[in-house]
C-alpha cells in the first residue's frame, strides 16, 4: 500500500496516522507488522499495543534522542520488536547492542539480528553488565525488563556506559517490582531511587496500550 509519510521525528515518521520505520530490511516482518510504502522506501506500521516506546511516542513523548547514527544500548530485548524498530531508527550508521538472557527469546532476536548489521545480540544478564563490557560508552540506554531491581539495573548498566548527559528510557512495570502495591505507588518509589543519579525528563503512563506501566526519560546526572 502507498500512503502519503511525514517526518515526526528524526527516523521515525507518520504514515496514514500511524507510527512508522523505514525498514532497514525491505521484504521482511518482524511480528507481522503492517507495510507501506512511498517512493522513498518501505515502512514499517509500529503496532501500540506492542511496543512501550510507540506508546509513549503517541502518548505525547516530547523528543527523541534514539537518532540515525546513535550508539544504543537496549536492556531487555526481548524476540526483538520494539529492538527491530529502533535499528530502523539509527539506521546504518547507528549501532545497537540488545541485551537478552532469555534462551528463548534469544533465538528468535538472533535471527532478527540476522537481517539487520546494526544489530548485535548479547545472551547476558543485565545484571550483570560486566559480562557485555565491550559495548562501550552509548549515548542512550533503553531498559525494558522485568525484574523487581529495575532501577537498581538501570543505574549499574547506566554508571558503565551511558555518556554524562546522555538519556535513558525505562519501562516501569509496577506489577514486576511489587504486585500488592498500586501502580502509581511503585512508580513513585522507582522515581525516589533514581534521585542523585538521573533528572526526570517525562513521564507517560502508558495505559490503554500497557496497564500499569510507567515511561521515564531520564537525563543522567
């Protein structure tokens, strides 16, 4: 299908209302998105309901620093959607490193990766960042896990390699760090522990398209 695209931001564009990358691998799908195209390429639709950073875009995400050219670092990559989406973005002078420790996951990230060499995938704890220590300094972290020690892990990976200055984006799930709490209660108990290390940007509750969730830009300190 041929639609009119605009710029939204850099590398990131509107096709017909929706969100939208152009594919950094023409002909192929990732999890069955949509595909349009113009005479400057092939886009991919960025599906809402499956991707917290398309959620926090629509729901009024003020800028953007994951840019072409940009050195990212991605904690929680999953099988690679939203990952697929920001190689699209910083684009083939960018780079991104996807942090995955799911066996499972990892398999399908891989071949994702596969058709994409601006991404490597990294079978590690994000935990642990010692253990992809060659990544090098980035300009942003994207974080994205489900553990009860996310701010805990986004300070460790972000003390290593985010550049001074440089922005992190973290998906609080408030149902990961503590069920019996509601949801706005855990968020502002991340936001206390991320106080001396990071000033908060934006913050966008993420619901209709993820309940319970939190995304918060932060600038490091």
């Amino acid at each position: 299908m041929i639609l009119a695209i605009e710029q939204k931001f850099p590398g990131i564009y509107i096709a017909g209302g929706k969100i939208a990358t152009r594919s950094m691998a023409p002909g192929t799908r990732v999890y069955g998105e949509r595909i349009v195209r113009d005479s400057t390429g092939e886009y991919r639709i960025w599906d809402l309901y499956r991707s917290k950073l398309a959620g926090a875009i629509k729901k009024g995400l003020a800028g953007l620093e994951i840019v072409p050219g940009a050195k990212v670092l991605y904690l929680g990559a999953a099988t690679g959607t939203t990952a697929s989406h920001v190689a699209d973005v910083v684009g083939e002078n960018g780079e991104l490193y996807c942090v995955e420790f799911a066996q499972r996951s990892m398999r399908d990230l891989i071949a994702v990766c596969e058709k994409r060499p601006n991404m490597m995938p990294i079978h590690a704890d994000a935990n642990n960042p010692s253990e992809y220590a060659d990544a090098g300094e980035v300009d942003v972290v994207y974080q994205d896990v489900s553990q009860p020690n996310q701010s805990e892990i986004l300070i460790k990976n972000c003390d290593m390699f985010l550049k001074k200055g440089g922005i992190a984006y973290m998906c609080v799930k408030s149902q990961s760090i503590d069920v019996t709490l509601p949801p706005r209660k855990v968020f502002e108990m991340v936001k206390k522990q991320l106080e001396g290390h990071f000033e908060i940007e934006q913050e966008i509750e993420l619901a209709p398209y993820d309940l319970d969730h939190l995304f918060l830009a932060l600038r490091k300190k």
